[in-house]
C-alpha cells in the first residue's frame, strides 16, 4: 500500500468515526424540541402573530436576527426551526412589527 492508499484510507475511517459520533444534523439548537412539519407549515399564513405561529408548531424557534427596537413597526425579526423531513429540513420565520412577513421551508414533509 502506497502513501496515497494510506491517506484515503485514514480520510475514510475518520469520517465513518466523525458520522458515529452523533454529529448534530439540525440546523438550529433547540431547547424546546420544536419540529416544523409539512402540514404545520403550510397552515402559517402571513400577517399571523408570533404567538399563533408558536401555537400551531408547538413552541419557540431560535431566534437568527433582529434589527430595529422591540416594540416598533419596524422591529424585525428572524427565527429558524428544525424541520421533519429531509436531512438538515428547516423552515425560516421573519416577523416585522409582530407579524409574520416572509416564511420559507427546505426539506419538510
């Protein structure tokens, strides 16, 4: 076995050790276990509150970003959930002056 077979031999090990570790395959820590559900999903509309969009999910996110002062028309926003589905699945939520703006999914089912 030459230098060249050895190297991608222990590349190989090391990555099959890395998956049997338990590497976290969610993109978004979540204390609150919250996983967002195609059907979850798509009963979120636009303009809902944060607290009827936690409600149908069945808690928090984590929250990505924020811009502006709480309490303003302009205070924006962001939160990530974990999402069941497809490796990595997640769906986004931006809410601006307390109503959902903008969602967007990857992944769910």
């Amino acid at each position: 076995m030459n230098f060249k077979h050895l190297l991608i031999a222990l590349t190989v090990i090391a990555l099959l050790g890395l998956s049997a570790c338990g590497v976290d395959t969610e993109p978004y820590p979540d204390e609150e276990g919250v996983t967002v559900t195609l059907a979850e999903f798509e009963k979120i509309q636009n303009g809902m509150t944060q607290a009827e969009v936690e409600a149908i999910i069945g808690g928090a996110c984590t929250m990505n970003s924020e811009v502006g002062e709480k309490g303003t028309a302009i205070y924006t926003v962001s939160y990530g959930c974990n999402g069941k589905g497809t490796l990595g699945a997640n769906a986004l939520f931006m809410y601006q002056g307390g109503k959902l703006m903008t969602k967007s999914q990857a992944g769910l089912k």
